[in-house]
C-alpha cells in the first residue's frame, strides 16, 4: 500500500550503501552473488532474512532481498544495509542514502 509491504515483522529505519562485484563470485553465505542477495551485519540481520528495501521517499525501490553477505562497515554499524547493483556505474549513481527496510514474514 503506497509502495510499502502490507505483511512485514517489523521496519528498520536506515543508512544503505551500494557496491558491485565481478561475475562468479559468491557471498559470505555462500549464496551466489546476485541482484537482490545483499550484505549485512549477520548479528542485526540473520543469514536468509527476507527484507523490502525502499528511501523514506519512496522515489528509490530497491525491493525484495535477501540478507546474504557482510562487510567491514555493516559489522562496524556506519550502515544498515549494502545494495548489491549489477554495475559499479549503478552503485556510484545510488551512493549511501536513508532507506526503510521492513522485515518480511
């Protein structure tokens, strides 16, 4: 409704930033490295979380993900959430913004 999910356990209000990666690769997980497979700190979101991911906004939509890789500034806590894009021109163009992630059943 609006661009927000109507079933989710909960909304986290965040910081997300972007990256992107050479083909083959996989994630901390072990998932595949794929468009919507995101990175997180393991300890705020499980491995396998499905989340919706959007600005406050509303003007980006990153949409349905999966938690399923980590970083150094996940773990640190200087964000929420980093976006996996399937370009590094796509990942520069998204930067680090505020998103809403609401935590899917």
């Amino acid at each position: 409704e609006n661009g927000n999910p109507l079933n989710y356990l909960y909304k986290v209000d965040g910081v997300a930033t972007a990256y992107n990666v050479r083909a083959g690769r996989s994630t901390a997980s072990g998932r595949d490295l794929i468009v919507g497979h995101v990175a997180v700190d393991p300890a705020e979101f499980p491995y396998g979380t499905r989340m919706y991911i959007k600005t406050p906004s509303g003007s980006f939509i990153y949409g349905v993900a999966v938690a399923a890789d980590t970083g150094l500034a996940l773990v640190e806590g200087h964000v929420d959430v980093d976006l996996l894009f399937e370009t590094y021109l796509e990942a520069t163009m998204f930067g680090k913004r505020n998103v809403e992630i609401y935590v899917l059943e």
